[in-house]
C-alpha cells in the first residue's frame, strides 16, 4: 500500500502534467528493481548475520542507515522550491 501512496504523491509533485508519464515510467523501473534486488540482499545479510550468531545486527545497522539518509535528505528541501513548485503546477 505504501508503493501506490508514494506514486500518487510522486504524480502530484511533478512541475508539469508533460513529464507525468517519465515520471511515472522512472518511478515504475525503480519501485521493480528494488523489488527484484531488495529481497535478495537482505536475505544473505541475514543469512551471514544467523552464520555469526547475531542476528540482530543485519537490522539494527539497516534501521539506523536508512533513518541516517532521510534524515540528510531532508536537509535539501527547502520551502521555497515547494511554494515555486505548487504555484506552477498546470
């Protein structure tokens, strides 16, 4: 459920109605790669993690890595680039 609410936002956060279907497509190749690859890396980390006895590792070092790159992700958003955007929309 989450997959659809990020591309109906993605959709809506397009500058122009004109790139809607590149944006759409990139969004698409994306959302099935990380399908297809995701799976398999998290299943040998933690695999290697169960060989080591710590289990808790894999997820513990994940968490903490994908929390460190949204947080820095949100350092390059800026209001004014979501006022300009909104007020241009189509």
């Amino acid at each position: 459920m989450a997959f659809q609410v990020c591309a109906v936002l993605l959709a809506q956060s397009t500058p122009s109605r004109r790139v809607l279907g590149t944006v759409n497509g990139i969004n698409q190749t994306f959302g099935s790669l990380s399908r297809a690859i995701g799976p398999t890396i998290a299943g040998q980390l933690y695999a290697h993690s169960l060989e080591v006895n710590r289990p808790e590792l894999v997820w513990r070092w994940w968490y903490s890595s994908f929390s460190l790159i949204v947080w820095l992700g949100t350092w390059f958003i800026k209001d004014e680039d979501l006022l300009t955007r909104s007020t241009s929309m189509d």
